[in-house]
C-alpha cells in the first residue's frame, strides 16, 4: 500500500496523452492550485474520473483512504 508524500491529505492527478484534462469525483473535492489539479482526500473508496475533451475517452480509477 503506497503512502502519499504531505500527511496524506492532498493529491497531485496527472495524466498522460491529454493536453487539458478534466478531472471528477463524486466524493472528493478537486481543486487547481498553481494550476495543477489536486484531490483534497478524506476516509473512504473514492473514484476519481479523468476527461479529455478532445478525443471524448474516459478513464477512472479509485483510491481508499484510510484514517489514522
């Protein structure tokens, strides 16, 4: 299981083969700082979805937080 640098609460989205994608989740708060997309993480199974309006393709993925 991966830990995740900065206490665990934030999380840099990057994806590769979009110019500007657009990133979604029904459960966690996603958010541009210094322009880059950051997912604010609470506990819980969250998915995270990723869109690139050029090409209309879709990709999701999840991460499970836990509480410490």
């Amino acid at each position: 299981m991966p830990d995740i640098p900065g206490g665990g609460s934030r999380l840099l989205l990057q994806a590769e083969g979009t110019r500007e994608p657009r990133w979604t989740s029904p459960t966690l708060e996603i958010r541009l700082e210094s322009g880059h997309p950051i997912a604010h993480l609470k506990p819980g199974r969250h998915e995270i979805q990723v869109d690139d309006p050029a090409t209309g393709q879709k990709q999701s993925t999840f991460v499970i937080v836990h509480e410490e």
